[in-house]
C-alpha cells in the first residue's frame, strides 16, 4: 500500500524524534506519504496484524522529505456517522500507533480523515480505490507522545487540512505453478535432510 496526502498546515509543526526534524510555520505545505504491507479483510478494511515496519516520508513546502521507517499497528477503515452535527457524512480514516509494546512509555501517533461521496457506503467493495475521485476534504494530525503516571505529555505535532490524496495497492506476486513446486521440493529436502541428522 502506498497513500499520499498533502495540505496546510494550520498551526505552528514541531517533529523532532524518531529519526524526523521537522519544523513548519502555519500555512506551508505539508507533503506526506507511507508505504506499508497490509492485509485486506474483502470489505474495504485494510490493516495490520500486530506491528509491522511503517515508511513514512514526511516533506513541507515542496524540498525533498525526510524519510524513516517505524514500528506499529496501523488500520484503514471507513465510518458513516449516524448522527451528530457529520450525520449523513461518509469518511475514510487511516490510523498509525506506534509499537507500546517495545516503547510503553513514549510513541509517535499519526492519523488522517478523508471525506468522500456517501453514496458509496452502499458498496462495501468500492473502497479505497476510488479515494482519489472523490474525497473532498479531510484533516492530518501526527503527534509524538510521552505517559506519565497521571497524564500524557505531547511534546511535538502538526496537523491542517487536506486537500489532495491519493492512494494505491500492488498485489503481492503470487508464485507460479513451477514456484510451488520448488517450494515443495525444498521442504522435503530439508526434511530429509533433519531426518538424516536424527539417524
């Protein structure tokens, strides 16, 4: 999966850990794009199965981004508010939270929300490859963290509007016939080979 969004800033941007050192003013451009291998559930739901390595390249006003790979879980799914002041509204929504597993007491959070047509909610195959299409407006926020005993400290975000997204999946190859086959021989030579050891 690769995604790309970009915007405006719309406050003051600090990002200075995990690898990035990232500091913008309200109203530059924000450029970022993640690259991820995901899996899909057949129902317009792409996600993670616990942490994975995360690329995300993270440019402001055009000039070349800085680019670091992270650790965490993340998650592509699509809400369709039934009430309050969005009802009606149809979103897609990409999470990223990094591994509390590795890190409990510090992370790096990143999440965008993309509106789009909600006639499309009716088809549950239609999604996301028709994102680019149709989102029509959306909002970025990336914060670094850290927990104490009683709160949470966050000591560097940006965020601001969306307006462009764009959004692709590359299939995994799947092996031909005459790959299965060598993987098979493989395993029973290896195979053998144990059995040899044991005797």
């Amino acid at each position: 999966m690769t995604s790309h969004v970009s915007g405006v800033l719309g406050s003051r941007a600090e990002l200075q850990d995990y690898g990035f050192n990232i500091v913008g003013a309200q109203g530059d451009r924000f450029d970022i794009t993640y690259r991820a291998v995901v899996d899909y559930s057949g129902f317009g739901q792409y996600g993670s199965y616990g942490s994975i390595p995360v690329e995300i390249t993270f440019g402001l006003n055009g000039f070349e981004g800085q680019t670091n790979t992270i650790m965490g879980g993340l998650s592509m799914y699509r809400t369709r508010y039934t009430s309050g002041p969005d009802v009606g509204k149809t979103y897609l929504s990409f999470s990223f939270v990094s591994n509390f597993l590795v890190e409990p007491n510090r992370g790096f959070e990143f999440y965008h929300l993309v509106e789009f047509d909600g006639a499309l909610a009716a088809n549950p195959y239609s999604l996301p490859f028709n994102v680019p299409e149709t989102a029509s407006s959306g909002d970025m926020m990336a914060v670094f963290y850290e927990r104490g005993w009683s709160e949470t400290h966050y000591y560097g975000e940006a965020g601001g509007p969306i307006d462009s997204i764009s959004f692709s999946l590359t299939p995994l190859p799947v092996p031909e016939p005459a790959g299965w086959a060598m993987l098979g021989a493989g395993l029973l030579l290896t195979g053998a080979v144990a059995r040899r050891r044991r005797c």
